[in-house]
C-alpha cells in the first residue's frame, strides 16, 4: 500500500453562532494550515492571539465538555464536535480561529462542520500521516465506566449505552471510523438531556445556549423531538469519544466503550498518548 498523506481545508469556512455553556455568540474560522502543524485553536479575542494546540496535555477540564488551554484565561471550551469531525474527515492540519472561548454548539452534533468541510473540500499535502498505532491492550475504568483499547488495522469504536430510563434504554454502535460511516452513522447524533436537567442547568448559568433542537430531550416518558436515529444517544457517545480521541492523533485501536464521558476519555486519551508508536 502507498503511503497516505495528510489532509487540510481546500479554503477557509467561517460559522457564527451560540456557544452551549457560556451563552454567548462566537465567530468561529476554520482554515487551511501547513503540513505537520495539527489542529490549532486560537483566540483571537485575546491579546498576541494565543494559540492552543489539540492535544492531550492541554486538557484544562472534562466537566460536561472538554475544554482545553494554556492558563485560567486562555481556553476554548466544548470542542469535540468539532474535533469528531477533523478526525471522521481526516482531516490532519487545520487552524481554528475564535473569537471567545467556546465552539458554538451548532445542532448539537457534528453535522453542520462535516457539511462545511465537505463543501470546502480537501486537499493531500507533501507530507506522509503518521498514524499511532495500538500494540498492547490498554484500559481505563471509574465506577461502572470502561473504556478498552485493543490494536487493531484501522480506528473503530464499539459503544454501549445504559439507561434506566426505559424509552432511551440500552443502545449498542459499532463502527469503522472512515469519512463514508462517521458522515453517514455518527456525524448528525446528538447529545440526550432531560427536560428537568435542561431548565436546572438553565438555572445554574449552564447550558445559556441549549435548546429542544439540539439535543435529545426526554420528558420521563417522551421525547420532545423527532429522533435522528433510533439509537442517537449512544451514536453521539461515539461521536463524542472519537472527536476526544482526537486530541491524540490519528489512531489504530479498537475502542470499547461502556457508560464513559469526557473524563474518563481524556484518561484514555493519555495512556492511548503514551503508548502509541507513531508509524
Ligand atoms: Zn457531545
């Protein structure tokens, strides 16, 4: 097999709209970078435009998003959507402008970004990707969650589901992680809440920009909106798992996931970090 390159934009895509956390309404510009650099995000609201690098170390905080940063100040806050999508695309290098610290929350899914890249369309460059590749078992646990690493020749993701709620209930996705399954099974799920949680969280300052159309939402024993999958809620657990896996690189693993979210993926993503061997 010939080597495969790495991937940017073809051109710039910009998108306007409301951060999910902080309530506000963000500019964000997505643009071609050079080969090697990585994904890139940069606060151009802030002086000297600081930039903050995709990746594992700059993990700042996995509580209901994951934010990354460089200090109390400098930080950019629920951006695994939006990483879901560079990795579903392959995309490897690309510079991630804002301008305050959070990626709008779109529909609540990934759509709306595989939708602009697509547009923009993709060009290889003069370099070859490097892949981590997976030699070893590795595993993270806390509580009843899991999430197991197994090498295997390409990223896929098996993820299951648990509720109590017997509407949700339990829901199971497995998935080979190529542009064609992340477009067509993973990128347009969105997250679950319950109506109760959605107007506590209002209460609390969280969730400013959350609405009945970006999410899932339950009333005990109803959905308030139509769903996008019969499953949807376990889809967007992979969709959130590969877009924080993101921040490690490109992989070949096989990740199964059991009742996992952002923190127990960051934990993940270190040892995935450590053990890798890049090829
Ligand atoms: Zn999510």
């Amino acid at each position: 097999m010939g080597q495969i390159q790495e991937q940017t934009l073809a051109r710039s895509v910009t998108y306007r709209g409301i951060g999910l956390h902080t309530g506000v309404e963000i500019t964000v510009r997505v643009s071609p970078a050079e080969p090697g650099t990585g994904i890139v995000f940069c606060r151009t609201d802030l002086p000297n435009q600081p930039l903050i690098e995709a990746k594992v170390v700059n993990i700042t905080s996995t509580l209901r998003c994951t934010t990354i940063g460089l200090n109390e100040q400098v930080q950019v806050k629920t951006i695994e959507h939006l990483m879901a999508a560079f990795v579903g695309l392959n995309i490897d290098n690309a510079r991630v402008e804002l301008d305050n610290g959070e990626v709008p929350v779109t529909d609540g899914s990934s759509a709306v970004w595989v939708q602009l890249f697509k547009e923009a369309g993709l060009i290889e460059q003069e370099r070859p990707r490097k892949v981590g590749v997976l030699q070893e078992p590795l595993w993270v646990e806390e509580g009843s969650a899991r999430l197991i690493a197994l090498p295997a020749e390409n990223l896929q993701v098996s993820y299951l589901f648990t509720s109590e709620n017997q509407l949700v209930g339990n829901q199971f996705v497995e998935i080979v992680v190529n542009p064609d399954n992340f477009t067509d099974q993973i990128a347009a799920a969105r997250t679950l809440a319950f109506a109760k949680e959605v107007e506590y969280l209002r209460k609390q300052g969280l969730a400013l920009g959350g609405n009945l159309e970006i999410a899932v939402v339950i009333d005990s024993d109803r959905y308030l909106n139509p769903l996008r999958y019969v499953d949807e809620v376990a889809r967007h657990k992979a969709l959130d798992l590969i877009g924080d896996l993101g921040l490690v690189g490109p992989l070949k693993a096989h990740i199964i996931g059991m009742r996992s979210g952002h923190s127990l993926n960051a934990q993940l993503g270190a040892k995935l970090n450590a053990a890798v061997k890049w090829c």
